[in-house]
C-alpha cells in the first residue's frame, strides 16, 4: 500500500526500516530521527504555501502511522510540526491578532459566544505564500529540536525535589528517563532503588547494572515480588510509553501490577514523561488497532522444549494503567496531575490535528 | 413581548420539533425577542432577556438546561457590546441577530460534533447500558448503526414517565438490537456489559452531571464494577453550579412546576439526581472529549 506513495522519502523509508528491525531503539532517538527528517522538507522546495507543506507533513505523518502504529511519538512530532507550521503561518499573515487567536485555538465554550462569523472561516485558509515562513519555521523547529534535546535534562534536574535520603524507590525495567533522573540526585543522599527486571525481556538488569556502576544501591527483584516488596517502598517512580488523552499510560506490561501494587499501599506513583510523550489519543476499548503488541516469547517459553507445539505462549509489551492509580506526571517543565494532561495537549496540539488519518 | 405569548411560542417549537432540546428552543425563543424588541441601551436590552428567561422557566418544562442555555445567552449579549460602541441601537441589532443565527447553528450542529467523537468507542459486539431516552445517545447509537456495527443496548425503563420504552421503540425502527430493563436491573445486567453510555440535563462547574433520577445509581454501579461511565451532552448544557449533594440542587430542578402539592416538596419524587465527576470517565461535547475536571477550565474562561 505504501510503496508508489510519492511522499515515502528514502529517509522516511530508512526510518521506518531502522525501527521495524529494532536498530533505531528509544523515543529519543526515534524523534531526533523523525524532526530532522520534517527539517528536509521543509528545507526543501517542493512546496510554495503553508497549505503545501500541510499536506506534505500530514501524508508523511499517513505513512508513518500506517507503517508504526504503536509509535506514537512520531504521529506526535507530525502533530506538533503542523501546529507550528499553524502557528508561524498566523502570525505572518496578520500580525497584529496574532495573540487573539492563540488561546483560542482549541474550540471553547467562550468562542462559541465570541465567535464573528466571518472570521473563523477565513482561519482555515493557509494559501497565501509568505517569503519569510521558511525561514521562520526552520528557525521553530531548530527550537524544538533543542527542546527535545534538553528534555532529559530538564527532567532530572527535578530530581532532587522528589528523591530525598533514605528513601526505597521502585522502579520497573528500562527507562532512560529514570536512569538519568535517578542519577542526578546529589551523591550525598543515599537511596536505595529497587528494580523490578520486567520479564521476559528483562531490561530491568540493565538499568541495575547502570545504577550500581553509578554507586547507586541497586536490588533487582523478579516480577513477581512487585506486591510483596511494595509495602516497604517510599515511592514508585517509572518512564513510559506515551501519556493518553484521559491521563492514563501506555507503559510497559507490568506497570498496572506496580500502579495497583502500589494504590493498595497509597505508595505515590511519579511518572516520568518529556513533553512529547504526550498523545491526544483515547483508549476506546483493549481491541484497539495497534494499542498492544505481542512480542517474541521465546524466553517465555523457549521453542525447542517439549510442550511448546502444545501450548500457546503471549508476550503482550503494553499495559493501560488508569488515570487514577497515577499520582504525578513529571514533564520537562514541571510536575501535574492526570487530570490536568487535556489542558496540556490543547496548548501543544492543533484540535484539527488529533485526527491524522 | 408579553410572558404568556414567549411562553407559547417556546412550548410551540418544543411541540413542533421533538427532536429539539429544551436549551435550543429556548435560544430560539430568546433570539425572537430579541427581533421583536426595541431598546435604546443594551443594559435595557438585558433586562428584557432576564425577564423573558424567568418566564421560559414557568413554562413547565425542565429547566436545567433552560437556565444553562439562556445564561449562555446572555453571555453572548455582553461580552459582544464592548465591540459595538460605535454603533447605533438599529446596526447593534442586526449585527447580533446574524451573530445569534451562526451561534444558534453551531448549537444545533453539536449533536453530529458529538455522536462523531463517540464513534471510536461503539465497536462491534460491544454491550451499552443507558438510562431512559437521551436525543443525543439515540444519535449517536444510530449514527454507529449505519456504520454496520453490532452491537447491543440495554435501555432503562425510567419509570417515572416510561421514557425508556419510547427510546426502545425508536432504536428498534433503526434496526438497533436492544432489551428494555427495569430500573431495579441496573445492578443485574452491569456485569454484563462493556460501557455505560448516558445523556445530561446539565454539566456542573464540579464535572458533575444533573440527569434523570437514576443516572447516579447506575453511576455507583459502574464504578463498583469497574465500568467506564461515559457522559454525552452539548455544551451549553454547562452551568455554573456547583453542587456538593443531593440536597444542594435547586428544587425547581427537581420537581415539576406544574404539580399540585408545591409546598410540600419532600413528597414528591424528584425528576432528577446529581452525579458526582468521581464517578464519571469522561464528558463527549461538542468541544471534544473533555475529562470531568475540564468542565470547570471551560466555565472559568468564559464567564
């Protein structure tokens, strides 16, 4: 279906191949990847007006969806390049309402009321071609790539606000976030992390090895201790997947036995998630297209054993966790509770962009 | 315009269009006066449209949304007058009547808005319980239909006027595979069933929601059994109250104008209850799908 697609790029090709055979691990790599390659086109000369350019994204944006569905990230990096492309577009074409329009983007009760009715149809027309908006969006982007870049940062450098001495946290599997966070707590504070290794792909080992190279008291649990070990952890501190629209996580399999683990003990659940982790997108129902995956099981339950062709074996790598076993979001600018994500994706989305398909 | 004449032309178009939500006719009613009037001042103006609102609530009918939807309304007069200074009385209202047009329609469309930010949710197989006859869920529920997908309802009798029977016939001449329950099943039939799905007289500043008597009771229930409890309404459906009980609604929410015993209220049997956001898993408007704690952003900005 994809190939004959003039929008499929041998970069984006490259990208979709990179992720589908797993050489290109991670959100943050996956997004660097993802901005620079939007930085071609819109470096390029295919497209004369922001309408142009609109297109171009949105059908990149099309093929990404349909070739990685589970990365949301990408779709989000397209969202937030055409909110940009919005942005810039607006202020070139009339300056001085610029400010106006920006809080009022997202359809609001207030506009309702406030509305004129020839103005909000004009907003919808990006055809007018402007010198400067080249210049101007790459400029934006150059920003959001520092964002991106900086995020990590920003994130651990709360750290030491939310991890104090003696304390037990538990974390579950691999996350660079948490790697980098729990790292940037002052050296003087001595915490113990115990980590739970997230079979069968047990990522959690790594994340252990790292901390204790770091000098950090490190204890790798199996998962199946996560409720017993609970009642004595202070804090829960885990990285996702990507932040739904209601505040629930996609997190990795496992995350909903720590959530419920840790609201029978009322231990807070700090996740950590940059800014663009952040999807407007619901789960409908666990059926969902592309909300799970299942993953290889062979360490499951290897191939070779004598039960394996009478058995069925699954590896799923996602769970839901609800809104309401999450205590705190930590973002790269600053902590906030499940219910205030809408608010969130209003400020960073488009409402027109929700929906690429 | 005298009180009796804009109370028979809001119940006219109530009984000329059953499909219309009381909110709506009352806008309509209000843009009528505002046609008919002549003022010299806005503040005049405004008053005229508060006593032409009190009126519209003696008609008889709930007024829940009626009070939302003019509220809004009258937001909608003032927050457009500074604009219009320069303007002479006549240019002011023609200007707001095209304005009251485009919003009516806005209003109007909202329905569609919503039954469309619903549909990923209805999907095939699945089993919704909803409670009595909601404009807005029969929408939606129909506008699934035609898109092939099976699915069962189960509709609350709502015994108190048997609304449920009607929604029952009319999701049956859409070809909709429904059951009709009684009231006291809410609890039986929850274990089997995937979502609830229900309509709101009005949206509370809390993310609460007034509907029908019962909404809470299968609100508690869905929340014991860990179903997701979704609310469709429009917006100008939100108000700005905020109650934290059951006693706390005003009582011309709760009990009918036009029955007898008026004074002694605790006899009678409410015609609606409050269901606090705690219970509720989100809002579908037709500003998105909003979680309950949005519902208060929205007011606060506007008003």
């Amino acid at each position: 279906m994809i190939e004959g697609n003039k929008y499929l790029t041998k970069e984006l090709a490259q990208l979709i191949h990179d992720v589908k055979v797993g050489k290109l691990v991670g959100s943050y790599p996956i997004s660097k990847y993802m901005l620079e390659n939007l930085l071609t086109i819109v470096n390029s000369t295919t497209w004369k007006t922001a309408d142009d350019l609109m297109i171009i994204v949105r059908e990149t944006g099309k093929i990404l969806i349909n070739a990685l569905p589970q990365e949301a990230i990408l779709a989000n990096i397209v969202r937030r390049c055409l909110k940009i492309i919005r942005e810039e577009y607006d202020e070139l074409n009339m300056p001085q309402q610029a400010k106006q329009i920006d809080d009022s983007q997202a359809a609001s009760l207030q506009k309702l009321v406030t509305q004129n009715s020839e103005r909000s149809e004009k907003r919808s027309d990006y055809t007018n071609s402007h010198v400067d908006l080249r210049e101007n969006l790459i400029n934006h982007l150059n920003e959001i790539e520092n964002e991106l870049h900086l995020s990590h940062d920003n994130l651990s450098q709360q750290a030491p606000e939310h991890v104090h001495s003696s304390e037990i946290i538990l974390t579950l599997g691999y996350s660079k976030s948490v790697e980098k966070f729990l790292k940037s707590v002052p050296k003087e504070r001595k915490f113990e992390v115990v980590v739970a290794e997230c079979a069968p792909s047990c990522r959690g080992h790594m994340l252990a090895q790292s901390l204790a190279n770091a000098k950090i008291d490190a204890t790798v649990i199996p998962d199946s201790a996560i409720f017993a070990y609970m009642s004595r952890v202070n804090k829960v501190i885990i990285g996702t997947h990507s932040v739904l629209a209601d505040g629930g996580l996609r997190a990795a399999s496992g995350a909903f036995t720590v959530a419920l683990a840790a609201k029978h003990h009322s231990t807070p659940v700090i996740v950590l998630v940059p800014m663009f982790k952040l999807s407007p997108v619901f789960l409908c129902n666990f059926e969902q297209e592309a909300f799970n995956l299942v993953g290889n099981t062979e360490s499951v339950l290897p191939y070779n054993t004598r039960v394996s062709n009478a058995i069925k074996a699954y590896a799923p790598v996602f769970d839901y966790v609800p809104p309401e076993l999450i205590t705190l979001f930590i973002s790269s600018n600053g902590g906030y509770t499940p219910s205030y994500v809408y608010r969130l994706l209003t400020e960073t989305y488009h409402p027109d962009d929700y929906e690429l398909k | 315009m005298k009180d009796l004449e804009i109370q028979d032309y809001f119940l006219k178009i109530i009984e000329e269009d059953k499909n219309m939500s009381n909110g709506i006719a009352a806008i309509k009613t209000l843009l009528l006066v505002l046609e008919r009037t002549n003022f010299t001042t806005i503040q005049e103006l405004v008053n005229t449209i508060k006593s032409a609102v009190s009126s519209l609530k003696n008609s008889g009918k709930p007024v829940t949304s009626v009070c939302s939807a003019s509220e809004l309304f009258i937001c909608f007069i003032t927050l457009a007058s500074p604009k219009l200074e320069d303007k002479t009385m006549d240019e002011v209202k023609t200007i707001m009547l095209n304005r009251g047009q485009t919003f009516l329609k806005k209003l109007e469309e909202g329905r569609h808005v919503i039954a469309k930010h619903a549909m990923p949710f209805i999907t095939d197989g699945c089993r919704i319980l909803t409670h009595s006859r909601s404009r807005v869920i029969l929408e939606t529920l129909k506008l699934a239909a035609r898109q092939n997908k099976h699915f069962h309802v189960f509709v609350t009798t709502s015994s108190l006027d048997n609304e449920g029977a009607k929604m029952v016939e009319e999701l049956k001449n859409s070809n909709i595979e429904c059951t009709l329950i009684l009231d006291a099943a809410v609890g039986y039939v929850m274990e089997s069933i995937d979502f609830v799905m229900v309509g709101a007289e009005g949206v509370m500043e809390s993310g609460g929601i007034i509907n029908r008597i019962g909404t809470y009771t299968m609100a508690l229930c869905a929340k014991e059994m860990k179903k997701p409890f979704y609310v469709l309404t429009e917006s100008f459906k939100f108000s700005r109250l905020y109650p934290l009980n059951q006693r706390d609604l005003p009582n011309s929410y709760k009990y009918p104008k036009n029955s007898e015993i008026r004074d002694d209220f605790k006899k009678i049997h409410p015609l609606v209850d409050y269901t606090p956001p705690l219970k509720i898993t989100l809002i579908f408007t037709d500003l998105g799908i909003l979680t309950p704690s949005a519902v208060s952003d929205e007011l606060i900005k506007l008003y």
